[in-house]
C-alpha cells in the first residue's frame, strides 16, 4: 500500500513538474513575441517619427519658398533706389498682369484678407506700419509664413509731410528696425510706400531723402477706392477698380488692411473675380 502510495506521488511530482515547466516554456515564448513586437512597433514608431520631422522640414521650406515664381514676379531686390513703376518697365508684358497691395496693416482683418488670397491662390504685397507691426507680430510673421511680401510703410504713418526729410526718413527706418526685429530679413529691405503715395507739392525733397538714403519706393496705378471715404460700401469700390484698372496692362492696385476697412474683405473675392475676367493674371512684387 506504501509502495503504491509512494509510486502515485512521484508519478504526481513528475506530471506538476512537467506542467511547471510547460508553463515556464509558454511564458518564455509569450515574452520572447511580445518582446519582438514591442521592438517592431518601436522601429515603426521611431520611423514615423523620422517621417514626420522630414515632413514638416519640407513643410518649412515650402512656406519660405511659397512666394510665386515665374513671370508675373516683379524683382524689387533688383531695383536701384528709388521710384519703382512695374507698369513702366513691364510696359511690355504680353498679358495683363495684376499686382494687388494692402497698406496699413497688420489688423483684424488680416487673416481674411490671407484667407482669400488663399483661396484664389494668389500673393499680394502688404506695406505695414511699424507700431501696427508691435501690435500684431503674428500676423506680420502670418503673411510671410503664407508667401506674401512684406515692406515698409514708416513707423508712425504721418500724411501731413510737414516735418523735414530727415525726421521721415528716421520713421522709416525705425519701421525697418521693427520689421527687421519682428520677421528677421523675411522682408523686402529698403522698400516703402509712402503714406498716402509719394505725390504732390511738398514730396520732392522727401523722395530725394528716401533715395539717399539708399529706399526703393512704390506707388500706385490703380486703387479700389477705401481711403476715399472712411468706409465706402462694396459697389462703389467694385466700381473705382473697374474705372482705375481700364485699359492698363499692368496694374498695382492699393487697398487697405486697416481695421476699419471692412468693405474691402467684403469686397476683394469680386475684385479678384472681375480682374480674371478681364484677363488679368496675378503678380507678386519681390
Ligand atoms: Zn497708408
């Protein structure tokens, strides 16, 4: 009976030294696949990863390089200081060519302006004010990052041109300083708009002083009209870009980004609409 007894246990010892080991033998393996999958999702992961740096590397590049190319590009870096008129030197140009710019900003209304522009695929120029420039530094770095061209358009923005040259020279290069500050040199230096265009009486010495001072400057050929009145409504800015673009092949076109110019937002998708549809192509000054 003893012995009996005795056989039975070994027999069990065996049976639960074997199932130990049984167990041992699955946890080895279940560790060994885990393990392995663990590795390969790492490896997968650490890929990704690699793709999405590679990605938004690209993604940088193609936000610096987003401004247009071609043709309908107007070189301002190019230019000798001084009076700058596209649509004298591309009196040429075998199509019409369109060149859209907004002074005054950045404001509130930026981001639909950017918007728009976006959605017709075009890039415009965009002549800030320096203290609006300290205001809203992320709108300035907004349109450079969207492939706008950015300049200068003094600091504090006085029309009255009753202070001597040298002190409106001063603004402008502080307005440079804070551009320069604010975008590093993702700007067009040396580039201005005057505050209400370089015309009249008074302005000659100043545009001698600009010039001196080694600035290119622009004007404009054609306008829609929003600083005619403090807010104009959209039929009658469609109507001066209508009258002002007649019969020019080449047109820079002032606007306002300014915050109170809200009929201009309104009306800039049927500006954009009724310029394709006289022929017009969309350039970018550079
Ligand atoms: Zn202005």
């Amino acid at each position: 009976m003893k012995t009996l007894n005795k056989n039975k246990r070994k027999k069990l010892l065996v049976k639960r030294g074997a199932a130990v080991c049984l167990v041992a033998v699955v946890a080895i393996v279940s560790a060994c696949i885990i393990q392995r999958k663990y590795n390969k999702k790492n490896q997968v992961s650490a890929y990704n990863s690699t793709k999405v740096i590679k990605k938004s590397k690209i993604k940088k590049v193609k936000s610096k390089d987003n401004k247009l190319s071609g043709a309908d590009v107007f070189n301002i870096e190019n230019c000798a200081p001084g009076v700058v008129e596209p649509w004298v030197t591309k009196k040429d140009s075998p199509h019409k060519v369109a060149y859209l710019t907004f002074d005054d900003g950045p404001s509130i209304n930026t981001r639909k302006i950017l918007d728009i522009l976006n959605q017709n695929n075009i890039k415009a120029t965009f002549f800030l004010i320096g203290k609006n420039v300290e205001r809203y530094p992320d709108l300035a770095k907004l349109e450079v990052a969207n492939g706008e061209t950015v300049a200068n358009h003094t600091y504090s923005h006085v029309l009255n041109y009753r202070e001597s040259p040298d002190v409106f020279v001063n603004d402008i290069n502080r307005c440079d300083t804070v551009l320069k500050s604010v975008l590093g040199d993702k700007y067009i230096p040396k580039f201005v708009r005057f505050p209400g265009g370089a015309f009249g009486r008074r302005i000659p010495p100043f545009k001698a002083a600009v010039t001196n001072a080694g600035y290119r400057f622009i004007n404009w050929n054609a306008l829609d009209g929003d600083a005619e009145h403090p807010l104009s409504s959209v039929d009658y800015l469609m109507d001066r870009v209508r009258t002002t673009v007649q019969g020019k092949k080449v047109v820079v076109i002032l606007m306002h980004d300014a915050a109170a110019k809200t009929t201009t937002v309104q009306a800039l998708p049927q500006i954009i609409q009724y310029l394709k549809s006289q022929g017009y192509s969309f350039g970018q000054l550079q």
